[in-house]
C-alpha cells in the first residue's frame, strides 16, 4: 500500500459508525471489496457508486490487502 493509497482511506467515528472508508465518500472499504469479490470491475463499481474514483477503489483494494497479511497502517480521522 503506498502512501498516496494509504491517504485515500480514512475513518471517522461519525460517519459509517467509524468504519474504514474511502475519502470523501460515505463508501466503506468493506462495500469496494465485497464488489470486488462478486467480480465487478473498477468501471462498474464507479458506475454503482460515482463518488468513487479509480484510485479509490484500488486504495481500498491496497488497504484490504494490507489487512489480510495482518500489516497496521494507522488510518487519518
């Protein structure tokens, strides 16, 4: 994950009860990867949800990776 992925990732305890997001979005990482995993691609993913961008989605990808080799990236409120 680099730094510029990792900065596209935040959390907020008021929004999305404090879940893992994408930047300016109201979109949980959770939400990008479960259309990730039922096969959708980028396109159609930002066509589901428009606020997202390409780098968004790859970010959240990153950010999900990270996660599943158990790695801490501290997350900006």
């Amino acid at each position: 994950m680099t730094d510029q992925q990792a900065g596209l990732i935040v959390t907020d305890p008021d929004v999305v009860g404090g879940q893992a997001r994408v930047r300016d979005t109201r979109i949980p990482v959770s939400v990008v990867l479960d259309c990730l995993a039922a096969g959708l691609s980028e396109a159609e993913i930002i066509e589901q949800y428009p606020t997202l961008t390409v780098e968004g989605v790859r970010a959240a990808a990153a950010y999900g990776a990270a996660l599943a080799r158990e790695e801490i990236h501290p997350l900006p409120a």
